[in-house]
C-alpha cells in the first residue's frame, strides 16, 4: 500500500509540475472541451424522450420496438462503461477521446438519416457504445489533467453542472427541436458540435506516451463485465414490462449475476493486466464512494422519469412545457455545483456529501406530499429548488472523494467504475420505484407518487448514513496537508 501511495504522490507531484508551467487558458479549453463531450453524451439519454410519437409515426415503429430507441442506447452504454474506462488507461487518453467521438457522431449523422426501425435502433446502439467510450474520457481528462485540491475541485463542479444542464435539458431541447424543425436534427445537432470537438481535441490534447508492452487488454475481464453489467440492466428493464418473476426477467439477472461474480475471480486471481485492478476497489474512498454513488444514481435519475410523468399526464402539459417545467430543477441544480467547491473549503468532502443528502432527503419528502390535484406552484417548485439545491451540491464531493489518490494509470479504470455504478444505480432505482408506484397506487395517482417520493428520501438519508464511512481528508483548502492525505486508502 505504502509503494502505491508513493506512487499516487510521485504522479501528482510530476502533474502538479506540468500544470504549474502551462498557460491557464489551456486548462480552461481542455475543461470545456471535456465538458462539451459530457453534455453530449447525457443529453442523448433523454432527449428523444418526447421525440418518441414522431419517431413512430415516420419510421413505422410498434410500442414494443419503439422502446428499444431509449434502451438500445441506454443498455450499451452501462454494459460498455468498464471497457471503455479501461481502454484510456491502456491506448491512450487522446485517442480514445477521439474514436468515442468520431463514432457517437458518425452514429448520430446515420440515425438521423435512418429511414426505417432496424437502422434506428442499431446506430442509437453504436451511440451508446461512443458514449461509453466517451464519457470515462472526459473524467480522466479532468482528473490528470488538474492535481488534487481546489483546482480539480473546481473543475469537477463545472462538469458536474454541465452534466446536470445535459440530463435536464434534453426534454426541452428535444422538443424544441422536433417542434421547430424534425426529430432527425435530435441526432444531427450532434454532427457538427462532434467535428468541431475533435478539431479541437486534436489541438488541445497532449499527445499519448507510449505504452508499455504489459498493457494489453483484458479481454476475459472485458468480456465478462460487459456481460454482466448488459444482461443486469436488460433484466432490470424487463421487470417494468414482465414483472420481477418474469422468465427473461430472471434469465437476465442470473446471467449478469453469475458474470459479474466470474469477472471478480478474473480480475483477482488470473488476469495479469486486470481491467479493474483490484487495487482499486481496496481502497476505502473508492469501494464506499462507488456504493454512494449506486445510491445516488437510484435517487436522482428515476426523479426526471416521475416528474415527467406527472406534469404531462395529471397537469397534461405537452412536450415543450414539460421541458420548460424542468428550467428550475435545471437552474438551480447547476448553481449549486457551481457553490459546491467553496461549501466544500469550509466543510470538507464528507460533510458536505451528508448535508447535501440531507437536504435532498428533505425535497424529496416535501415532494412526497404531491396529490393529484396539486398544481404546478404548490406542488412542484417549492420541492424543486431544495432538491435540486442537494443534487447540485452532493455529485462534486462524491467524484472528488472517488477519483482522489488514484495513478494516472488507473485514472480512466476509476472513471469507468464510477460512471457504471451511477448508471447501474438509475437503472436498478427506477425499475425498483417503478414497482413501487405500481403495487401502491390502488385508485388514486396521488398514493404512488408519495411512495416514490418518500422512498426516495429514505434512499438519500442512508447516502448520508454510508457517507460517514467515508474517510475524511484535510479540506482543500489547507494545501500543505491536502495532497498526501487524500491519498489514505483507510
């Protein structure tokens, strides 16, 4: 533990060097470049959310295949997270960056102009592989690219925000663009953002070292976490159709399970260049701030899908005012990560990871009391802007905590990790919840809606519970203590 502790400070310390003698504006366009790439990778899981009746009416699309243009991207991208965290340890961060952007816009530019379902489907599938090629990268970027403390803390709130604005924004964005043009340019507008992101990655990106010959992939590993992560994500979303004792329900779970469980004796016992270096999940910060971060996901992402739900069919907003219901979750959840690193100087990592919890708990359950005839004033923005005050503020600390103390050579593996288990967290919690509303509604909406909302809550209280196993580091702004400390594996 001690040689990679040495090692974990030789790398920041080398960095810190690199970053001190580089021009300031060069690290502010490799953060906007990062971020730019995020925000596309996160707009497109929702934002052909209300493009869905156009879709079908212009492809020919049935129910059970239309589904399949949200589940297409969203199953390969968590099934590909882990491979795809690897592969910038491995080929070089530069690169990698570069193919998930060529491919999720070569994608997007042949789905916009597909001109039947099969087509469709398979490039929204081949996005989600660029985005899980794509999103691992932009983290690792920031990570190597900005040292531990303020500055990688302040980094990580503007990607964090950038994220949040993408997730929120695609209902509004994707109607805006169906309304005023076609639901084609849903995937088109990724065309030219893509080509002028890779003009500039080919620009602002320092060149790859070479890598030595022991970092070949791990192709078992590979093949066993994508396995496993794809047919547990499959087998959660058939539950929402076929129940929790459906056959291809059961079928997919087992089969994710018994993978998952093989890729963890892979990686143990007989991989010599291991996609998740087992390292990794034995230090504390990282295997308790990936389960925070599973909870997290389960707490957060199902929020947009019931929100949605209940401003369209209880208050019959269209797809447009749906959207534009979201500006306040969307504004004030972008503020707050903005606030969280200088929150973070006055009470450190965990801290804040508890209070924000805390008081995400508290928006929920206030969210809990939406009845049926609740309007859009009374019932939702109050709950909006404390939620989403506690979202803005919970995901900076988190990723800070997750990514502190890690080797440049195991910086896209941590990233990877963390991605899977948010996404893996949304999937499993709304699958969960979804079961929930469903088992509690009886006759009337409201009764589900406050079961969700009060789980919710219950959720975002044990996020504040789990978080005090969390070790607890010096705060950023103490420099001096900061760097080796945030190092401790606990």
């Amino acid at each position: 533990m001690g040689h990679h502790q040495a090692r974990a400070t030789n790398d920041s310390t080398e960095t810190g060097g690199r970053r001190g003698s580089a021009p300031a504006h060069g690290h502010a366009a490799l953060l906007w470049l990062a971020c730019a790439a995020q925000f596309m990778v996160v707009l497109d899981v929702s934002v052909v959310n209300v493009a869905l009746p156009s879709i079908q009416s212009a492809l020919g699309f049935d129910d059970a295949g239309l589904q399949w243009v949200v589940g297409g991207y969203a199953l390969v991208f968590a099934g590909f997270l882990l491979l795809g965290g690897r592969l910038a340890d491995l080929y070089g961060r530069r690169r990698v960056f570069l193919w998930g952007l060529v491919l999720f816009s070569a994608s997007s530019l042949v789905g916009g102009l597909a001109t039947g379902p099969g087509l469709l489907i398979a490039m929204r599938s081949v996005q989600g592989l660029g985005a899980a090629v794509l999103a691992p990268a932009t983290l690792t970027i920031l990570t190597t690219a900005f040292a531990e403390g303020p500055a990688r803390t302040r980094a990580l709130a503007i990607w964090t925000a950038v994220s949040s604005a993408g997730g929120a924004a695609g209902n509004l964005i994707g109607g805006v663009l169906t309304d005023a043009l076609s639901w084609r340019w849903i995937l088109l507008i990724n065309v030219p953002i893509g080509v002028v992101a890779v003009l500039a990655a080919v620009r602002l990106l320092p060149a790859d070292r070479p890598r030595e010959a022991s970092g070949r992939l791990d192709v078992p590993g590979a093949v066993l976490a994508t396995l496993g992560v794809t047919a547990v994500v499959y087998g959660v979303n058939q539950a929402g159709t076929h129940g929790w004792s459906g056959s291809t329900t059961v079928t997919g779970l087992a089969v994710g399970v018994v993978a998952l469980a093989a890729f963890a004796v892979t990686e143990a016992r007989y991989a010599a260049a291991p996609l998740m270096p087992p390292r990794l999940v034995r230090l504390r910060p990282v295997a308790v701030g990936n389960v925070v971060m599973l909870l997290t996901g389960a707490c957060f992402i199902p929020m947009w899908y019931f929100l949605s739900l209940y401003m369209q069919d209880v208050l019959g907003y269209g797809a447009l005012a749906c959207g534009i219901g979201f500006l306040p979750h969307t504004l004030v959840g972008v503020a707050a990560a903005r606030l969280a690193p200088a929150v973070m100087r006055r009470t450190g990592a965990r801290a804040l990871i508890v209070l924000s919890a805390l008081l995400a708990a508290a928006g929920f359950l206030w969210q809990s009391s939406l009845g049926e005839h609740s309007g859009y004033v009374d019932g939702l923005l109050g709950p909006a802007i404390v939620m989403s005050a506690g979202m803005g503020l919970l995901i900076t600390p988190i990723t800070t905590t997750v990514t502190s103390g890690i080797a440049d050579q195991d910086a896209g593996a941590a990233s990877g990790l963390m991605n899977t288990t948010r996404q893996l967290g949304g999937v499993v919690g709304l699958a969960a919840l979804v079961t929930l509303a469903t088992a509690t509604a009886g006759g009337g909406a409201d009764l589900s809606y406050r079961a969700v909302f009060t789980a919710t809550a219950g959720i975002c209280a044990a996020v504040a519970v789990l978080a005090w196993a969390l070790p607890a580091p010096p705060r950023p702004a103490d420099p001096a203590a900061a760097a080796p400390a945030s190092r401790t594996a606990g």
